[in-house]
C-alpha cells in the first residue's frame, strides 16, 4: 500500500512522464499497474508502455499475436501515447551498457517473434523508446512553457505595480546593493569628521577633561590642600602638598584617563555628527539604511582603542606642564581667575544645596511657602547654628574639632534643646558647614586678587597669597595642553584608524547574509527581491520559447 501511495503522488504530478513497464514473460495482462495508470492518465496523454524481457517470451514460446496486440494497444484497457518492447539486460550485473546494446538490436534483427509482424520496428529497442520519451517530453514543455511565461509576466506586472505605488522615491535596489550604498554613507561620516574645525575639537576636550578630572582635583587636590594651611597656619604646606599629589596623579591615572575621555569625546562627536547628518538631510536619507550603519558604527566604535604609544608621551608632557606654575602675562592671570572663581562659585552652589536638603528649609520659606522641617532637619539645624557660632568666633578654624569642641557644642544643645546629641550627628553636619564656609572665604580672596596682576609679577610669584591661583593656572594649561595633544591624536592618527575599522566592519559585514537580512528588512527589500527573481526567470523563459521555436 506505501508503494502505491508513493507511486500515486509522483505519477499524479501533471509534469511527470509516466512510463508503464511490464514483463513480456509473463502474462502482462494479469497486471495491476495498468489499471493504477489507467485511473491516474485515463487518456494516456503522457503514459509510454514499456514491454521487457521479450527475448524471454520468444524463449517461452510466446504467442506472436498476443505481443502484437500489447504493442497496438488493443490488449489492455490502457491508452498510451506509444508502445515499445525493450530489452534491458542479458541477465548478468556485470554486462556493460554497450554489450546489451549490441545484444538488443542483434535480437530484434533475428527474432521470430517479431520479424513476421508489419508496422512495428518503430516500436522497437531501447533507442526507439528514448527518442518518444524525448518527443514527449519536449512536447510537454512547448505545451505548458508559453503558459508559465505569461503567468510570470503577469507576476512581475503586480510586483512592479506594488513598487511604483509604494515606493515612487526609490531605486530597485537590492540588499547588496542597499549594503554598497549604506558603505558609502558610512565611510562618508568619518570624511565628515575631519572636517570638524580645531575650535570645536579643542572646546569640547576641555570642557570633558574638567568634567572628568574636577572631583578630583577639588575633593583629593585643592580641599585637602587648602584645609592643610588652616591646619598648619602655613601657606608654604599647601604649595607641597598640591606638587605631591599633582606629580603623582600625573604618573600614575591623569594619562590613562585623560585618553579614556579623548577617546569619549571621539565617539561623541562621531556619534553627534552621524544623527544631525541625518536630521539635516532626513527627506533625502534612506531609513532602511539607518539599522545597518548604526550596527557598522557601534561596532567599529566598540572595537577601536587609542593607539597605546600615545600614553607616554602624554605623561611626560602633563608631568612637564603641572611643574611650571608661574604665570607670564595679563591674559593668563585673568583666564586663570575667572576658572578659580567659577569652580569655587559652583561647589558652593552644590554644597549650599547638600546642606539646605540637610537642614531643611529656612524660617522664610517656612511663613512665605508653607514649608516644613521633619525632626531630623530640626536636629541638623540646631547643630549647624551652634557649629556657624564657631566658626563666626574663629574664622580661620582648622577642618578639624577638638575633643573639647565637640563636648562644648553637645552640651550647649543639650541645655537648649533637653536632648543629648550623637557626636556622628554632630561630624556629619560639621563637613558640610565647613565645607561651605571654607568655599565662601576662598571665593571672597579670588574674587580680591582678580585685579593683583602686576603686584604678583613684581613679587616674581615669590608671595604665597596667590598659591590658589597659580594652582588652577596649572591644571588650566594642562588641560589646555593636554586637549591639544588629543586633538592632535584624534585628527592626526585616530580617524585613520577608525576609517580602517569601519572598513573592515563592512567587510565582515558585506560576506555575512544572516546579518544583512537582520539590519536590511522591510517589505521594500523583500520586494526587490521577488522581483529580481521572477524577471530573471522570465528571461530565461522568454529565451528558452525563442530556442524552441528556432528548433521547430
């Protein structure tokens, strides 16, 4: 029964040539077969009867009129376009195909069976059978080629129909030919990067390399630093405490992070430069290219790293700006002040906030806006009246409370207010009041030697009043120093690199079908494709129907 369901699904194929083969030595109409084809091709418009082993039957005795009547058509209820009696084989496996040949025709030439019967030579040996099975099939094709072309001519009607009324703006272009064009554009952005003027550059590496470096510089250089000649009642202790720990932040991160944030502006303004290229040009911009070349892109950007050679010889150069600490001329003096007054204005602004959020709010936004203080706040605030007591008394207080401050100012809040005080209360509230009174007293000073100058140069910088300005003229230059070498870097070496990546991004990219099908999707594509492949099919119809009519 799985034999006959096979065969039935292969011969029910319209396009299939059914050959019909049956044992000449045998009584062929006892067969089944014929009546399985009989059903599948009643009209016998595509069934060839093959009858086999006849040099057999002639052995056997077969009776002549019964071959003749099977090779007519007449003995089964069967049509067919065509009956052959073949022989296959001598019995032996190890005959060649040329042997059997010559065995063939050498038989039917002397064969009794058929020498005597009229009209059937036609019909006979294997060649005969594979010239009909050819004029059959060929037949076939003519028959059914010319539809196929019209049915693919009407398929690309309605393709190019989709097309033109949902995509008028646009090439019929495919994925690889979507993927050059999106190559271009890429390869173009870095182009487009050079261009960026030395100004932008450098504005922009300073700006991060203050942002990078201010934490730093305030909370581990200049505080500790400045609390230091409270401390000691010594201007000389803050000028050796900032060389100590600028020489050795230089040595040691200031490099690796000064090119860890080269290599952020780098990729930001690559980034920036990439999405306003496309805002700008948004209608003549081809969205299906936008996933890909934000792949190529992050890709490229994920794989590049700075060019290592270059940290050493932006250490040495950081080490031999932070050790000159005079400032030369009027122009340098006033950008150096204006960056020490900045700076001090802002952590005064963020330390006022942290302690306002500590406190709570004041007793004028308490009546004007309906305002109030948890218990903690409360608490805070009581301590920070008692603590900006001691600092009104001695305005010059060290960063540190002595043992017996602290016993004093517990008790004074016990006696006020009837409840003890942790002393970690106490600290807590103490680092963010001296914080900003320490803040205030410094942008007082700045703000009084920002016309001092001349007095400075007369002294020849040998006056310790001025170490917090010659500080920030040091960390200013080196900035300024340190931006021009990554801006150098970047222009000179870093976008060559990166151009090369990005090349080879692509590269890997263009070989990889998975990944353009992923980042090149949409029914624009698709489109495309359906229809490349149904014209290059009705090509190669087209020419087949002009080689077959040459042939007739």
């Amino acid at each position: 029964e799985c034999i006959r369901q096979m065969s039935t699904a292969y011969m029910s194929n319209p396009n299939a040539i059914i050959l019909c083969i049956q044992d000449g030595s045998v009584d062929a109409e006892r067969s089944n077969v014929t009546d399985l084809v009989s059903q599948i091709d009643p009209h016998g418009r595509r069934t060839i009867l093959v009858l086999t082993k006849v040099d057999l039957a002639e052995k056997n005795m077969a009776n002549a009129d019964r071959v003749n009547k099977i090779l007519s058509g007449s003995l089964f209820p069967m049509k067919a376009l065509g009956y052959f009696a073949v022989i296959t084989g001598k019995g032996s496996q190890n005959d060649s195909i040329e042997s059997i040949k010559e065995y063939e025709e050498k038989f039917f030439r002397s064969s009794k069976l058929f020498r005597d019967s009229i009209g059937i030579s036609s019909q006979l040996t294997t060649r005969n059978l594979s010239m009909a099975v050819s004029d059959c099939f060929w037949k076939m094709v003519r028959e059914t080629v010319e539809q196929q072309a019209d049915s693919f001519k009407a398929t690309r009607y309605n393709l190019e129909t989709e097309w033109k009324n949902n995509f008028p703006r646009y090439l019929e272009l495919d994925r690889d030919e979507l993927f050059e064009k999106a190559r271009g554009e890429v390869l173009n952005e870095v182009v487009n990067l050079s261009l960026v003027s030395v100004k932008d550059w450098e504005e922009k590496l300073n700006a991060e390399l203050w942002n990078g470096i201010s934490h730093y510089i305030i909370e581990n250089v200049y505080l500790p630093a400045g609390y230091s000649v409270n401390q000691t009642n010594s201007t000389a202790s803050f000028n050796t405490m900032v060389d100590i720990k600028l020489k050795q932040w230089a040595e040691e991160q200031l490099p690796r992070k000064s090119i860890n944030i080269g290599w952020v502006v780098l990729k930001d303004m690559f980034k920036t430069m990439f999405e306003e290229n496309q805002n700008q040009k948004l209608q003549a911009s081809d969205e299906i290219l936008e996933n890909l070349k934000t792949a190529v892109i992050d890709e490229a950007l994920t794989r590049h790293s700075w060019e290592e050679k270059a940290l050493e010889m932006l250490r040495v150069i950081q080490l031999n700006t932070l050790e000159d600490r005079c400032i030369k001329d009027k122009h340098n003096w006033d950008q150096a002040a204006q960056f020490l007054t900045s700076t001090l204005e802002h952590n005064l602004k963020v330390t006022d906030s942290s302690l306002k959020e500590m406190v709570g709010p004041s007793n004028y936004e308490k009546w004007f806006y309906w305002q109030s203080s948890t218990a903690e706040q409360t608490k805070r605030n009581n301590i920070k009246y008692e603590l900006e007591n001691l600092l009104h008394s001695n305005p010059n207080h060290s960063n540190l409370l002595s043992k017996d401050e602290q016993i004093t100012i517990s008790n004074n809040l016990k006696q006020k207010n009837g409840t003890p005080y942790e002393l970690d209360d106490i600290w807590q509230t103490w680092y963010l009041v001296y914080r900003r009174h320490y803040f205030k007293i410094a942008l007082e000073n700045a703000q009084n030697i920002k016309k001092q100058f001349y007095h400075y140069q007369e002294s020849n910088g040998l006056q310790n009043e001025y170490y917090d300005i010659e500080m920030f003229w040091r960390i200013t230059r080196m900035i300024k120093v340190t931006a021009n070498v990554l801006r150098q870097q970047i222009t000179n070496r870093e976008l060559r690199r990166l151009h090369k990546e990005l090349k080879e991004v692509l590269d890997e990219y263009s070989q990889n079908n998975e990944i353009k099908c992923k980042l090149l999707t949409g029914r624009r594509v698709t489109l495309v494709e359906e229809l490349n492949k149904v014209k290059q099919i009705q090509e190669k119809l087209e020419d087949f129907i002009q080689a077959l009519n040459k042939e007739k």
